[in-house]
C-alpha cells in the first residue's frame, strides 16, 4: 500500500510513503499519520491512496511511523469536506489549524499523541443551583431536548430580550446533553465572553466537566481539552473559533450566543465563519443548533421565513424593568437652534449637566460629515481602491474608511472646476455632533470615544481632573475644604 501525504508543518508539495504490510490500518484518506522526513518524525494528512507505486520515481519509499491518535469522530472527515468545498480551502488548512493550536514551542515538542492532561481539577466544593424556569424558557427546552441525541437537525433560533435568560436555557440544554453522555458546544463572538461564560458556568455547575478552547487558554488546559476528546469524554466545550474544527465524538448540541455578532468572522487563514461552520457541523451531525441573541441578523430571520427554523422568544425580564426609550423625529419641531439636535435632547442634556450627570451620545459615523458633492455638477468624492464617497474630516482632510487613503479636500471641484464654495457637506459624524455640543453647552465637558489609543488617553486624563475640579467647586461653594 502507498499513499500521498501533504505535511502539516513543512513542504507544500505532496509526498509518497509506503505503508508496512504488518500493519492494517484500514482506510487511510484524510487521516492523519506520522512520517519521517530527514531526521524528524512529522504529522501529515493522508491525500489518497494507491495500491502500486508510481513509475517515475527513482528512489525508495520510506514507511510511515503510524497513526496520530485522533478523536472517533465518525462525521469529522464529512464535515471538513464540505467546509472545504464551500470556502474553497482545501481541507488540509482547518488540520494545520488546530495543530498549530495545540503545540506550543515553549512546551515539550507536543504532537497529537504527546499531549497532556491538566493538572488541576474542577473544584467541587459548592453544589448546583437551582432555578425554576419561566414558562417561556420551559417551552424552549421542552422543544429542543427530546431531539438531543435523537440524530435529527434542529436549528433553532432563540429571541430574548436583555436579562431575560437565554444563559438559563443554554444550561438546561447543557445538563440534559451531560445526562445522554454528549459534548455541548457553546460559541461567543469574543474570547473575554466566553471567559466569562466559562467562570459563570463554573460556579453554577461545580461538578460538571466545563472546558474552554481557545486563544485565553494555557497549552495545559488545551491539551485537557484533546484528551477527553480522546476518551470520548462527553463535556461543555466554550470557544470562539476553533471549537468547531475540532473532532468531537459524541456532539450532542451546538449553541451560538449573541449569533448576530461580526466577531464570528475569522480574521486568520482559513478565514471562516464560526457561525455558519456551526450551521453545517449540526446539519452532518445531524444534532440541534441553537441561535440565540437579543437582536436575530437578517439572515437568520430570513431562514426562520423561507426554511421554517424553530422561533421561540423570551420576552420577559428576570429582574428590573427595561429602559424607557422616546422616538423622536427631526422632521417635527424645527424651530431649534440646531437641526441635529432635538429640543428634547437639549432639554435631558441641560437636566443632566445641572445634576452633574454623564450623558452618552452615540452616532454610527466617524468624520464630519458623510461625503462632498458639488451642488452644480452632483460630483462626489469617492474612494479610487473602494468606490465608496470620502468621509470628510474637520481638518478637511477626505478619509477612505475602508482601506485608509486620506487626501486634502481640493480648493476647485474635479468635475465642473467650480470653487469649493459651491461643496455641500452633507450627513453628520462624531466630530460635527461634537463642535455643535461644544457651542451649545460651553461649560459641558465633552470627549469622543472614537479616537486613536494615545488621544483617548489624554481626553480621560482630562475629563477625570475636570470632574474633581467640579467636585472640589460644588463642594467649595458650601463648606471649607483643607487641602
């Protein structure tokens, strides 16, 4: 038996091994194995096998050295197949992956048969609590349960509202999945959620087997991880990325929280979508996802619509009430000092200023203004890499937002060579909501949170000493202070 290898960690180009006829391996396609190379001993992904060795080649075939130990996950290799097909990467690059996860050069030279378990254990010590499920949180649970471990595909999406307890679902889930002797897989869009997460799921359920994979882990606890993949270990497995490349043999239930988030967008090569590779891991596995998030994405609404996914929503609160939120249009009042700035903002601003309040104030656009048209010819300033219109900026400099190019507004438009008075700058950015802020309320100390690191820094320092001065004042105005 030969077989083609690609090296994890070396040359591109693939590579021909023999395999010793002592040894029966079964089929080897896709699975990993340990071969020589020089005077090392290097994992490689088996890329197809041969019965006869081919023709041209003027040297010896050199054996294999064995298996890598991998976990029995029988609807691994499927799965990475249609990863591969549907972003075109070849399937190689999700295994380099976690491998290049798990060894860690500062460890012992760690391969996947050489890793280790964690030292420390779950602490035990506190007992589970107990909290009695809403009527909605029940019916969501009672839906989802029974098709655990059932081989069936249920992607469901789960709609609740800040503070309304989709964490108590999840849970139930979690410990339901334990009891079949099956892994849950818990994904956040964020490595410090899904810390987060993993302390809260800790302290509530003390004696269940809780793991995270991911960039915030040590190669101790990452190694815990691949061992109890290897025993078949069912557990609750918190990630952001990687989990879901990972071989999990008894996967019960996939849950992505907050699904709406950009941050399940892989930065890395193989630029991946978390998301939509837990759609397609439960879809093979044939296991339950849920969606949850207080604000569903478009798309997963529209797949609610056209593909009849299970809708449940949580709409009541565990505690405390939800704010109170005035819709107000700029299109009523207009007899106001400035068209950007409603009387009702005006009025809660000078409230919160005469209580010594913070006020926050959000807009979605950085600059001063949205783009530059010449109102004689309609020109606009546009990006020449995006073809997106140049946000303009208050020192008149014209900014690309997605790939950074910069220029200083022209005097004369490009188009009719009409003068720069006749440029309209439309729309309104953070830098304009401040210089209209700062005319209206002089006194105000008014900072943006859209600045560089340095900038930022220097506007706290600064905001922080303005605020004890007005302390010191208001306390001065009414009693003796010693300093």
């Amino acid at each position: 038996m030969f077989i083609r290898v690609r090296l994890l960690n070396g040359l591109p180009e693939p590579l021909w091994y023999s395999v010793p006829t002592n040894c029966n391996y079964g089929p080897l396609s896709g699975l990993i194995v340990q071969v020589p190379v020089r005077n090392r001993i290097i994992p490689a992904l088996v890329i197809d096998e041969h019965t006869t060795k081919p023709h041209n080649l003027a040297f010896e075939l050199k054996d294999i050295h064995g298996l890598e130990p991998l976990p029995a996950d029988e609807h691994y290799l499927g799965f990475l197949k249609k990863l591969s097909e549907y972003y075109q990467i070849e399937a190689l690059h999700f295994i380099k992956r976690i491998h290049q996860f798990l060894v860690n050069k500062k460890e012992d030279a760690l391969s996947f048969d050489g890793l280790r378990t964690n030292g420390g254990d779950i602490t035990t010590h506190s007992t589970e609590s107990t909290v009695v499920l809403t009527d909605e949180q029940q019916k969501v649970c009672d839906f989802i349960a029974p098709t655990i471990g059932k081989n069936i595909y249920t992607p469901t999406v789960l709609h609740g509202i800040t503070g309304s307890g989709k964490t108590e679902v999840y849970k139930h889930l979690f410990l339901d999945a334990l009891s079949k002797n099956k892994t849950s897989l818990l994904l956040l869009p964020e490595v410090t959620l899904a810390i987060a997460f993993e302390n809260r799921l800790k302290q509530e359920l003390p004696d269940k087997p809780i793991y995270g994979f991911h960039s915030g882990k040590t190669p101790k606890e990452k190694n815990a991880v691949w061992t109890n993949l290897n025993n078949k270990t069912a557990m609750i497995l918190i990630g952001v990325h990687l989990p879901v490349l990972l071989p999990i043999p008894n996967l019960g239930v996939i849950v992505v929280d907050e699904e709406h988030e950009v941050g399940y967008q892989e930065k890395k090569h193989p630029k991946i979508n978390s998301k939509e590779a837990a759609i397609m891991r439960a879809q093979e596995t044939r296991i339950p996802i849920v969606l949850g998030s207080a604000t569903p994405s478009i798309s997963t609404l529209y797949n609610v619509k056209t593909k009849k996914w299970a809708f449940f929503q949580l709409k009541k609160r565990f505690s405390g009430t939800l704010p109170t939120v005035h819709v107000v249009s700029l299109t009523e009042n207009k007899n106001r000092k400035q068209f950007w700035i409603s009387k009702e903002i005006e009025t809660e601003r000078k409230d919160r200023l005469a209580k010594h309040e913070q006020t926050i104030i959000f807009i979605n656009r950085r600059g001063f203004s949205f783009f530059v048209q010449c109102k004689n010819c309609t020109f606009i300033f546009s990006c020449t890499n995006c073809s997106v219109s140049l946000t303009l900026h208050d020192d008149d400099r014209l900014v690309c937002h997605y790939c950074g190019i910069s220029q200083t507004l022209p005097r004369t438009c490009p188009g009719c060579k009409g003068s720069a008075d006749d440029f309209l700058k439309k729309g309104i950015g953070t830098q304009r909501v401040v210089t209209i802020l700062q005319k209206m309320f002089p006194q105000a100390n008014i900072a943006r949170a859209d600045l560089d690191t340095t900038t930022k820094k220097k506007v706290w320092q600064q905001t922080i000493a303005d605020m004890t001065n007005n302390i010191i004042d208001d306390l001065v105005g009414t009693q003796t202070i010693t300093k």
